[in-house]
C-alpha cells in the first residue's frame, strides 16, 4: 500500500516541479511630442486651425502609406493627446515598428505632414526604441546623455 501512494506523489510532484522561465516582454516605443510655436508656446488647445483630436496618422510600409487603425488598441489611431503633471499637453505617438527603419507620417492638416523615423532594439519579443528622427533630424538617442530618459521632444511648429 505505501508503494502506490509513495509512487502516485513522485508522480503529482514531478507534475507541480517546473522549469522557470522568464517570458516577460518589453514594448517601449511611444515617443512624446511637445509642439510649441516661435515663442515657446504649446500649440495643442491654443490653434483654432488644427483638431489635435483629428491627426492621422500613416505607417508607411514597403512603400505605401497606410492610414493606421487599430480599434482594439488603447490607442486606435496611433496617437493620443495626454496632459503631463504641470498641465502642458503634448501628443503621444505609438510610431510604426516594421521594418528596418520605420517611417510615420503625421498628418496635421491637408498640407502639413511630418515624418518621424525610429530606430528600434528588437530582441525576441521584445522591442524599444532607441533613436527618433523628426523631419529627418536626429531629435532623441538613447546613448546621448543630454537626451531626456524618457523620449520627449519639442518640435516648433507654425500651424
């Protein structure tokens, strides 16, 4: 009798024994944009001309710009417009990740559109971004210690 139960809790317990394996995945690809206009002032809620809330936003992929959607995303249209802790506004973007250097397009009005490039660490499932372009000027890098931690940049517009 002590066979099968000594034999039925090896068996339970080779069951419960588990190798631990670390499947945490890192996705750290926003990049934040304060638009200010000539005199430093945060154009998001101050121009009558631009619906910050009505940006598109285009991934550009193999060549042909696609306008981005995603309905089962926090963010559906590729961006938000948050409020940082001192009140200021600024837009969040989730930029395009395929591809070697991805290209977004921000589309502010019918003749305005900016495009952000980023370069991205892809390991696994994991990915994050490490430089960003604005208008094809080096905006933020990871290894520049006077980037900020986070990837925030102040882009002067006239809108």
């Amino acid at each position: 009798m002590k066979t099968p139960i000594l034999l039925l809790l090896l068996i339970v317990s080779g069951f419960s024994c588990k190798k631990s394996t670390d499947n945490a995945v890192v996705i750290d690809i926003n990049v934040d944009i304060q638009l200010v206009d000539d005199q430093d002032k945060n154009l998001i809620d101050q121009v009558p001309s631009v619906d910050f809330n009505d940006l598109k936003i285009y991934y550009v992929v193999n060549g042909k710009k696609d306008l981005f959607y995603n309905g089962n995303y926090g963010y559906p249209k590729g961006y938000g417009i948050l409020e940082s802790l001192n009140g200021d506004k600024y837009l969040r973007l989730f930029p395009n990740t395929k591809g070697e250097m991805p290209v977004t397009l921000i589309q502010f009005n019918e003749t305005d559109i900016d495009t952000v490039k980023c370069e991205f660490y892809k390991k696994e499932s994991n990915i994050i971004c490490t430089k960003v372009w604005y208008n094809n000027v080096l905006k933020w890098d990871v290894a520049d210690k006077n980037s900020s931690e986070t990837r925030e940049i102040t882009i002067v517009k006239d809108l």
